[in-house]
C-alpha cells in the first residue's frame, strides 16, 4: 500500500487544483493521500469526490502555521472536524496575518524590483491566502529571478531584509486545539535545517506531551543524519513515524510517492482518532 500523507494544492501555494493533485496521486499509483494545504480545508471537498472516482482513499488534512520562541514550525493534522469553532478562528487570524504580511513584503521588494500587488495576485488564482510563494512566481513571471527556489533563496529568505513576520499560534496550542477537535497532528519536516533554524529535541517532547501523535520522518529535507535523528526520537516518545512527499506540483522538484508512510504507521494514526 502506498501512503503519501502532504501534499498541496492552488488552495495554498501548489500549483495544481486539488482534483489535479488527486488524478497525480492516481498516475503515480498512490492508495492513500492527504491533501494538507496551509492554514486552509478549502480544498477538502474538491479532492474527495475526485479521489473517490479514482478508488483512492482520501484523508482529509492540514499544515497549520505555528511557532515556538520564535521558530516556525509546520503542524500537519488529519481528520479534524471542519466546524470546530476554536481551530477555525485561529486559521482565520493566521490567514489574515498573511495577507498582511504579503503585502508588506511586497511593498519592500517593489522599492528595488518591478513587482506589483496586482501580479502576484494574478499569481495566486484560487488560493485561500495569498502568500511568499506567489509572491515568489510572481518575480519569475516579471524575470528577476529564474525559479520560485531561487526567489525563495535571495529574496525571499528569512534573512532577508524584506522579511516580514506573521501571527501564527503557539504549536502547543495549536496540537491541543487540533486534539480536541478530533485532529490527528504530526510535525511537518521537523529536521529541514536548510528551511531556516529548527526547534530542540525537547520542544519535540513538549509538543508529544501536549497530544502531538506523530512525526514525519521520511521528507526530502531530512539528510540521513537527521533521518536517523528523528527516528530514534520517535521511537523514544511513542510518536508515529511518517514519510511523504510534501507535493506541490509544478511549485517544488518534490514528487508524490517519493517518501511513503507504512501500512502500519498509517494504521496508527487512524487509531488515534
């Protein structure tokens, strides 16, 4: 069974609908995918009727934007109640930080480069917030820079002097929030210290005290170190291993299926429902 439980859609910064992302998940023989847009479910009822018709098995997911002293870290969840009042209004505060903050943004970068509101709006189509990746393709659509890595690595760094930063909750709040509404949480590339800092082996522990159930362990910004790292913290503190893609189309060089989880790791996170 093939099992690939991140992937992302034009409802966030992929650059393919969530039916798209499901038919991709089909060719590439998937039987089970997640779709876990950032801070958004918008695109949970669209990828269910087409994964239904393509006989895979859809789990319907998140990436919630979090911090802790200052460190971002990425929350992904399943299975949540789409209703519950408290993880909706702290999506809604963290979506509407983000436009803010993508606005800023580019307000600084257009004092250096020819960017506009109006391009990158023209960049994120559909999705529910408008964030740095379309902000990012919108610098490769007016040539400054050749790919949204690129933008990503000289200008839209976050180091660099046009970073701005956003609300985004307390993760320990946001696992119990995400617990109490039925979610299953899993911290998103835990290891990717090419993204920027990451957290310390005890914030990992305060988040598992907190409800967190899993973590994902196989990702293509994990090197071996940090893969074996990572699994003998999640074997310590009972915490469910898992792999997957983080897919986002045309948006990344990640491809669906390249890291899975297990049949059994899969099996326990149902079970933590």
């Amino acid at each position: 069974m093939r099992i690939d439980l991140h992937t992302h859609s034009t409802v966030s910064d992929g650059t393919e609908s969530p039916a798209q992302v499901m038919r991709a998940a089909a060719a590439a023989k998937l039987d089970v995918v997640a779709l876990t847009d950032h801070d958004s479910i918008d695109g949970w009822d669209e990828a269910a009727s087409e994964a239904a018709g393509l006989g895979i098995e859809f789990v319907p997911g998140i990436e919630v934007s979090c911090r802790h002293r200052g460190v971002s870290i990425h929350l992904l969840s399943y299975w949540h109640r789409p209703e519950d009042e408290v993880v909706n209004a702290m999506l809604s505060k963290t979506r509407a930080s983000r436009v803010h903050r993508a606005r800023d943004i580019v307000a600084k970068i257009a004092i250096d480069y020819p960017l506009t509101w109006e391009q990158v709006q023209g960049q994120a189509h559909s999705a529910a917030t408008v964030g740095r990746p379309h902000i990012a393709d919108a610098l490769v659509a007016a040539g400054v820079v050749a790919t949204r890595d690129a933008a990503f690595t000289e200008i839209l760094a976050g180091n660099s002097r046009y970073y701005v930063p956003h609300y985004a909750p307390e993760v320990n709040d946001a696992v119990r929030a995400l617990r109490a509404a039925g979610g299953v949480p899993v911290f998103a590339h835990p290891g990717a210290d090419g993204r920027g800092r990451v957290v310390p082996t005890s914030v990992i522990e305060s988040m598992a005290e907190a409800g967190m159930v899993g973590l994902e362990v196989d990702h293509r910004d994990h090197d071996a170190k940090q893969v074996e790292r990572l699994a003998r913290i999640a074997k310590r503190l009972g915490l469910v291993r898992t792999g997957a893609s983080d897919y986002h189309g045309t948006g990344k060089l990640n491809q669906l299926g390249e890291n899975l989880t297990s049949r059994e790791g899969y099996a326990a996170l149902e079970s933590a429902r």
